[in-house]
C-alpha cells in the first residue's frame, strides 16, 4: 500500500493513541486496546480510510 500519512499526522496518531492506551491502564479497561490502531497506522504510514477517501497528509517530493 501507498504511504499517505504524513509526519504531523504520525505525530498526531501515536499522542491520540497514548491517550487512549492511559486512559484505558487507569480505568483498567480493554478499551485501552484501541490505541493500537492509531498507533499502527503511525507506525505504517498508511490508513486504510484514507485510501477509500483518497486524502493523503504525505508531503509530496518533486
């Protein structure tokens, strides 16, 4: 798959997915688990819902 996530939007993904992930530890939740989406996506560089929309946050290089 095509890369389309660019660095702040990586940024922005892996502090959504440590919020997710701290709250899920305080409440002792499995809810915390869903802080590896965001974190995949990050780590990947590339987000499945932006291919279906066809949006991409990657800078493009000439």
């Amino acid at each position: 798959m095509e890369k389309n996530v660019g660095k702040i939007d990586k940024v922005i993904r892996i502090l959504i997915a440590l919020v997710i992930a701290g709250v899920g530890i305080y409440y002792q939740s499995w809810w915390g688990l869903l802080a590896i989406v965001p974190l995949a996506t990050a780590l990947t560089g590339t987000c499945g819902l932006y291919s279906l929309f066809g949006i991409s946050t990657c800078s493009t290089k000439k």
